[in-house]
C-alpha cells in the first residue's frame, strides 16, 4: 500500500506541475507553486525529484510511455496498417484534446531547454519513432505502402505533422473540434502519401495519352 500511495503522491505532482509550468512557464515558475498546487509541503517535493528539471523530465518520460502503451495496445487490434496509421493519429491528437495544459508543456515548455531535449528526449522518442517505423514496414511487407518511402522519416514527418498541429492550436486557442478535423485531414494527407498505387497497364496508359 505505501508504494501506491507513493505512486500517487508522485502522480499529483506531475499533475500539478503540468498546471503551473502552462499558467506560467517552466522557467519562472517555483517548486514552492507546484508543492502548493498539488497539496503538498515544499520538501515533499524532494522526496520524489530532484529538482524542477527532473519534474519536467519526468512528464515527459511517464507521458510518452503512456502514449506508447495506448498506441501498442490499440494497433494489436487491428489488421490494416493504414487503419492502424490513423488510430495512431487519432489518439496522439486525442490525447493532445483533452489535456490542453499537458500539450501546452510539452510542445512550448520543452522547446525552451535545448539541454533537456539532446539528453533526455532521445531515448523515449526513438521508441516513439519505432513504433511508427514498425508499422510502415509492415504495410510496405503487405504491399500496401510504398517501398521507396523510409518507414524512419515517415515516423519523422508523422511526428513532426502532429506536433505542428499542436502547436498551431494551444497558441491559437483553437476549439477541440478544430483539432478532430485537423486530424483526421492529417490522417488523410500522411497515409495516402505513402499509399502503393497499382502499376499500370499498358493499355491504361494509353487512355491518358501515355505511350503503349
């Protein structure tokens, strides 16, 4: 019982955290604020971080794990790689939804430590990118995707589209709704961009003018 309770002690934390840092920004804000947010005295704070930087990097880690875990789960439950593509979206930009603060901290909040970035995110972000990379290969091994496409720059260009969208709508304020639209449109424009077309005929050829 005391490991749950210390889980969720760490838990109200990093809650409390993602309120701060998104009202005020990481680098002005104060552990004094986080331990008052989430109830608790300041030197509790220490009893589970090391400082306001290991709290920062802790949302980050626990939250991509998270968002690893949902996205492995959801894709074992489906056949289709390009369905799969798109859960993949729709749950990133789901999550991103619901939890304004949280996509606040860690698409404005975290752009802000260069340091943080080189050494903390690539461990946890390449899992990220390999789970993506995992199921574009295994569209290309079922003829679905395009072989000539890198299943590790797609996994790239389908971070980097969703984070842009992110971006846009916490400093544009934009509704929920606007960002379900986005993602689906997103969903859309990344999966047919690698979508295998069939060969085609000589005689197609011809009709569009093509030499036979």
């Amino acid at each position: 019982m005391r490991e749950v309770d210390r889980a969720r002690k760490r838990e109200r934390i990093l809650k409390a955290a993602i309120r701060v840092f998104a009202r005020h920004g990481f680098f002005v804000s104060r552990v004094s604020q986080i331990a008052g947010a989430a109830g608790v005295a300041d030197g509790t704070i220490y009893l589970y971080f090391h400082n306001k930087d290991d709290i920062l990097i802790s949302i980050f880690e626990d939250r991509i794990d998270a968002l690893c875990a949902v996205i492995r789960k959801a894709v074992s439950e489906l056949d289709d790689p390009a369905e799969k593509l798109r859960r993949v979206i729709e749950l990133q930009l789901g999550i991103v939804r619901r939890h304004r603060d949280l996509a606040e901290v860690l698409s404005i909040n975290l752009r802000q430590s260069t340091r943080f970035l080189k050494q903390f995110a690539a461990p946890k972000f390449n899992r990220y990118l390999d789970l993506i990379a995992e199921i574009v290969r295994e569209g290309q091994q079922k003829g679905i995707f395009r072989e000539d496409v890198s299943p590790r720059v797609f996994a790239c260009s389908l971070f980097g589209a969703l984070d842009g969208l992110t971006l846009t709508w916490v400093i544009g304020k934009g509704k929920p709704e606007r960002l379900q639209r986005a993602a689906d449109a997103a969903a859309t424009i990344l999966i047919e961009g690698i979508r295998k077309r069939p060969a085609e005929t000589p005689r197609r050829r011809a009709r569009k003018g093509g030499k036979p």
